[in-house]
C-alpha cells in the first residue's frame, strides 16, 4: 500500500497499515446500523406522506392500510443480510426513476 506526498508516491508503514485495515474492519463492522439508520430515515418519510390519510375524516383504503404497515413491519420483516437489497437504487441514467430505491416494498399503493 502506498500514499502520496508532495508528489511522491511513498509506501506506508506498518503502523499505516494498521491503522488502515483497523479503519476498514470498524468501518465494515457498523455497516449494518448505518443501512438500518438510513433504511428507518427512508421508512418514516414515506409514513409522514401519507400521514394525511390516516385522519378521521379520510377513509384510507386497505392497499393503504396495508402498505403503511408494511413499512413499520420493515425493521422486523428484514434481517442486516437484506439491508443492501432494501437500499438498491435504480442506476440507469435512461430510466424515469434514475436514483429511486428499487425495491418493491417501497412502492406505494
């Protein structure tokens, strides 16, 4: 492994090196909380747009009904090894829903 200085390419220490893997493995070690995070940030905006119809004056559909609880099942219904799944986004440029997250639990009704 290497490093630039100045210009230079120098290789790193042992010490570096260390230091690096250690950053890798704590990195990769708090994968799964940080994709949980992300996944119940994504969860409850999607809940706070349909709050709306969940007021007494609205009658929500069942597909609604169920949808809604489908994204607070989420943190239960999937395990760490599904989080990469949850958190796929659409990565062809020519597709109206470039950038959108892709899969089907997150399709509203």
């Amino acid at each position: 492994m290497y490093k630039f200085e100045n210009g230079k390419k120098i290789d790193l220490t042992e010490s570096e090196v260390a230091d690096y893997n250690a950053l890798q493995k704590e990195t990769e070690d708090f994968k799964p909380q940080k994709q949980l995070k992300k996944i119940k940030q994504e969860r409850l905006q999607r809940l706070i747009e349909t709050d709306y119809l969940a007021l007494s004056d609205n009658t929500m559909s069942d597909e609604m009904k169920t949808y809604r609880q489908s994204m607070r099942d989420i943190p239960q219904d999937y395990s760490a090894d599904k989080y990469d799944e949850l958190l796929a986004r659409e990565t062809d440029k020519t597709k109206a829903n470039f950038g959108q997250l892709t899969h089907s639990i997150w399709s509203k009704p």
